[in-house]
C-alpha cells in the first residue's frame, strides 16, 4: 500500500538568466513516500534539497531599467548561488497498471507515468536572505519493479514557482523584475527542473483476504 525511497540527480535553475535547460546544473537530493490506492494511482509526498546556480553572462541586463537616463541602460553581468528546500504532494497516473504478478489482470512491472501537484520551495543562502512562495510540479517519468517490493525509476519535473526570489545575492538584486516588468500570479516568475533517479521500498502489505474462512 504504501513505498518509501531516496531520489538523487541533477537541477537547474529557469529564468531571467537561464531559458536553456541542463544550462548551469547542480544537484538534488530528497526523500519520497508514495501512498498506492490502485495500480494505476498514486499520491506521491517528497522532501529535496537542491542546488541552483545562473549568470546573466551572454545576455543581456541592463543596470537599471527604472532609471530614465542612458546609464540605466548599460550592461551588468548578474550571478547567484543559492540552495532551495522543497516540499510537496503530487498525483500520479500510471498509463499501465504498475504491479508484479498479476500478469492476468493486464498490469506490467514497468510503466510510464504523469505528474502534476503543489508544493513549497524555501530558497536560502548566496547572501540573498530567505525566499519562499509555492510550487507546481508537472512532470513525466517511468518506474518499473526489479523485485516485488522494490522499485527504481527515473522522473523529470518542472516546479513553477510564485516567487522572483530565486536569483537574488546580496549585491546585485536586478534579477528580481531586471527589466522593470512587474510579477504577478506565475507571469515572470522562477521555476527549476529535477531530474530524479530513485529507488523505493514497498511497505504496509494489503490486507489479505482468508478464502477458507468458513464463518
């Protein structure tokens, strides 16, 4: 009924400085547990810690943009170093039912799954102060049972965030609105990406049925 496991594997940061993905990787960490109702759906808790990392450098930034004069307009190169924390819930569909041994029932010990649920990304360090505003996974991956209760896979999710804050340091803040463009709700917000490699345990057996109960 119910798994637990570790993920690991690398991130990357998405925003004012960075559109590419894979560009300026670091690594995560986490712990996951997955609460099983069917073979087919899955509630997924996780807590990751994770590294991001950006430069402005080959792009454009100005300054100032706020400011009316020429100078506003000049180039500045931006860069930032901070740790996230995160911490979340999401669902999960598998396009096959996940199982192993019960091959008569149409299930597969691999299948291909979605994603999608909400969550909360503290962000500290890189003499940014602390950041924190809510997530949004969406993501896709695969799992596939080495033995009945063990599990190993690979997922790869975008967390769109509600905050600006990702990539601030302590002596240039232009990153938060550098164009002067105000925020709201997701538009020109932070986001980043795990790629998880995990492998999980099953645990909490279902509850069996005694068929040569005669009562």
């Amino acid at each position: 009924m119910m798994e637990i496991g570790a993920a690991v594997g690398p991130d990357f940061y998405l925003g004012d400085v960075n559109s590419t993905p894979f560009k300026h990787t670091s690594a995560m960490a986490g712990a996951i547990v997955r609460r099983i109702f069917n073979p087919r759906m899955v509630l997924k808790g996780d807590l990751a810690f994770g590294h991001l990392a950006g430069s402005s450098s080959g792009r454009f930034i100005p300054t100032d943009a706020s400011q009316e004069g020429a100078e506003g307009g000049l180039p500045t190169t931006v860069s930032f170093k901070r740790n996230v924390v995160d911490f979340g819930a999401q669902f999960e569909f598998n396009f096959w039912g996940y199982s192993m041994g019960e091959a008569y029932l149409g299930n597969s010990r691999i299948t291909p799954y979605v994603l999608a649920g909400i969550g909360l990304t503290v962000a500290l360090g890189g003499g940014g102060g602390t950041s924190c505003g809510a997530n949004f996974p969406l993501g896709l991956g695969v799992k596939y049972k080495v033995k009945k209760r063990v599990n190993i896979g690979a997922e790869w999710t975008f967390r769109f965030t509600t905050t600006d804050k990702l990539d601030v340091n302590a002596d240039q803040t232009s990153l938060s609105e550098p164009f002067d463009i105000k925020s709201s709700g997701l538009k020109n917000k932070d986001a980043y990406s795990f790629l998880m490699l995990f492998l999980t345990y099953d645990i909490c057996p279902k509850c069996k049925v005694c068929h040569n109960n005669k009562d």
